[in-house]
C-alpha cells in the first residue's frame, strides 16, 4: 500500500499549510510580549515538529483505515449484487463537456440529450459500499506502469470512461492520446503510465480485426491464433477483458490456414463451441506467457443490451429510445445476456486461477441489465448517414448496446479501481 500511503501523505499537506499558519500566529504574538529570542526559537521549533509529527501520524493513520476498508470489502462483500440509488450530490464523477478525451459517440449530453438523471445514478451493493474512484490513488498505483483494455466497442467504452476519470487530475502538458491502428494509448507522462485501448473483438485472430473497417456480418476467426494481438500488449502490468458481442449469431466460419490464403478452407461451427475454443487459446496463452507475480488480469463479463422494450413492461416494438429510468426489479435479466457464454467465460477464468494467475472476473451483467436509461440512444455522432426510414421513426437506429458518459462504465471502473487498490 506504499503508493497510496505516500498520496495521501502529499494530499494532506494543504492541511499542514493551516496547521502552520496557525502555529505561526500563535508565536508572532509570543514574540511581541516577549523580546528572548532564545525562547522564541525554541518554542518556534518545539510547536512545528508537534505539528509535523500530528499531521503525519494522522495521515498514517487515513492510510491504514483507508486500505483496511479496501481489504475488507473486496474479501466480504459481493460487490455485484445490489441496486442503484439515485445520488445527485455524489455523482457524476466529471462532465461531458468537461474531459478533453470523449469520444463522440459516448457523448449524449454534447449530441442532445437533456435528461441526465442517468448520470446520477451509484451503485450500492448489498451490505458494503463500493469505494468512490479516486484518481490520484489510482494513478499512484499505475506509476510506472501499463494498463491495457483488449476488446470490442464496449471495452473501448469503458477505457475512455477510465481516460476521463483520471485526466482532469493530470495537468495539460502532462497528459495525451495517441491513436495508431487498433493500439489507443492515453499517457498520464508525469507518473509514467499508460492506459491503453487494444481493439481484439474476438480475442483471437478474425475477419473483425481492423478497428475502422469491421462491420462484417460474415465472421470469420482462426481460432488457434492469438499471437499477433499479444504483442501488443504482452508487456502490461493489469489487462482487462471482455469478448462478447461479436459472437452473437449461430454459427461462424473457422479458418483453416491463413487469411492471406488465395483459397482459404473453412468450416462452420456453432457459436457456443467456438467461444469455447477461443477462449482456450486466450487462457493457454496467459497461463504460458503471463508473469504471475508481476501481471493482474480481469475478465469483463457481457454488458447488457436493452432492445426489446417487453421484457420491462413496455411495448414489443419499442426500445431503450426515450428511457429515462433505471429498471427497479431485482434480478431483473434481459434476453441479450447469454448465460451459457458467461459460464464458458467462469469456467476457463477457475482453471487460471488455479493453476496461480492472479485473474478477477468483472461481473457487470446483472447491475448493467438494470440501466435500461443509461444507453446514448439518437443522442451521439452517426459516423455513417441515416436513411430516411431510419430518420422516419428514431427507434430505428437507437444505439442501445453502448453507454453514455458519465454513466454505467463509470461504475465498471470503480470496480476495477477497488481490485487493483486492493491488489
């Protein structure tokens, strides 16, 4: 915990700076009764190393009760299961307008959107709190190091939330973004650390691996392939996960050879089966090459989609398009999660960790399948032009997969922020 020992040593020096002012009023007016310099200087000295000794301690003492309710949250509460709670004084944790990173197809408020209620929603497990993102902590402890997100859409969601949360505690000069191909790296220069953004929307090799040019119905994977992708981000020090929405059709075709083959050979597989596959030739990969004493991994299970507005009481043909409330019902669960693929997904993560990787699962479905509201719907850049049937009826090309920020990945990120702290 020395990272965040030493942060909160710093951060309380504001504190030492009102300490001191006092201590030195208090011995102005000493001096003007009393003209023995010798005892000035002496009760001078004695008065501020109290004080310094004081503030120290106390800052010790924040440090280990900090850490400690850390520790004992991560190891005594399900931090997946419980509600939102409507809290407008705590949240959102930044602005829209406000983070120089957004992307504009997250950006609700800047593309019309004027109900931001979603913004203002915390999520409170049952029986604990979930510890409140603090970025000077969390760069603290990415100093020096590389945090990669590997993915599709929805991870990149999440690492632009991540990029936003921390940058407006990074002064300008000292922070930028680099896109390059399917790499996007923000770099926080003063502390030394990367948080990057790795497009791999299948993990392994596939048809889908240009992050500009993937809108391919027909998908295509070499299943045993991986490699390519992990040298790009092999070196981390904390990667997070996900492989979901890309899989979700029936069937996909399984090269055989290579893509730059001029007759390449197929073979269609059920999409179950070859999730299965894939997902062990990801987890091969990090039980060989992964330094277990060095590397923390995550596993981002799917984030929900709400496209069929019947499953919460409304009617069939409508969507998440005019939501603005979050669903209240516990347990609530919507037909886009597939819990078949999150067992395959639960079942290589043991494997890992009994064999000694250091590997969390991030369960985000169920408190995701809650936030009905919190999708950008119409309100986001379209990179493409909309026909005039889709402009017709705006149900029609509502963005209900990704989320609006601030909002849900916001909570996604604290809980990386508490395992990684904890860690």
């Amino acid at each position: 915990m020395a990272p965040i020992a030493s942060s909160m040593i710093r951060c309380s020096f504001h504190l030492l700076n009102v300490c001191l002012a006092a201590v030195l009023v208090t011995v102005a007016v000493y001096h003007t009764t009393d003209n023995r310099s010798s005892t000035f200087r002496s009760v001078t000295k004695i008065r501020i190393e109290s004080v310094i000794e004081r503030r120290i301690d106390d800052s010790v003492n924040d440090v280990s009760v900090n850490g400690s309710r850390v520790d004992s949250v991560v190891s005594s509460c399900d931090l997946f299961s419980g509600k939102w709670v409507y809290d407008n004084k705590s949240y959102p944790l930044y602005k829209d307008r406000e983070c120089g990173f957004m992307f504009d197809d997250l950006a609700c408020e800047k593309y019309g959107r004027k109900d931001l209620e979603y913004q203002r929603w915390r999520w409170q497990p049952h029986g604990c709190d979930l510890p409140r993102f603090d970025a000077k902590s969390f760069l603290e402890r990415l100093r020096g190091k590389r945090l990669v997100f590997v993915g599709d859409s929805v991870n990149r969601n999440q690492w632009v939330s991540m990029v936003c949360l921390v940058e407006s505690s990074i002064p300008k000069a000292l922070k930028y973004m680099l896109l390059k191909g399917s790499l996007y790296t923000f770099k926080a220069t003063e502390y030394n650390a990367s948080i990057d953004f790795y497009w791999a929307p299948m993990l392994v090799e596939s048809n889908n691996d240009n992050s500009s040019h993937h809108a391919s119905s027909n998908r295509i994977v070499k299943i045993g392939a991986i490699q390519k992708h992990a040298t790009q981000w092999g070196d981390a020090d904390v990667l997070v996960f996900n492989s979901y929405l890309w899989w979700i059709i029936p069937k996909l075709k399984v090269l055989k050879g290579s893509f730059e083959d001029p007759y390449p050979v197929y073979k269609e597989v059920k999409m179950l089966q070859c999730y299965k596959m894939a997902l062990k030739t990801w987890s091969a990969w990090l039980e060989t090459h992964v330094n277990r004493t060095k590397t923390q991994l995550f596993f981002v299970s799917n984030s929900a989609t709400h496209s069929r507005a019947d499953e919460w009481g409304m009617p069939k043909d409508q969507n998440c398009f005019s939501e603005t409330k979050p669903i209240l019902k516990e347990e609530y669960w919507g037909s886009g999660s597939d819990t078949k693929m999150m067992q395959i997904a639960e079942a290589e993560i043991s494997k890992l960790k009994s064999r000694g990787l250091k590997i969390q699962m991030l369960n985000i479905t169920q408190l995701s399948e809650y936030r009905k509201d919190g999708h950008p719907s119409i309100y986001r850049k379209q990179w493409r032009p909309l026909s005039k049937e889709k402009l017709s009826d705006p149900r029609n090309y509502a963005d209900c997969t990704h989320w609006c920020l601030p909002g849900v990945p916001d909570v996604w990120n604290e809980l990386l922020f508490t395992y990684i702290i904890h860690h």
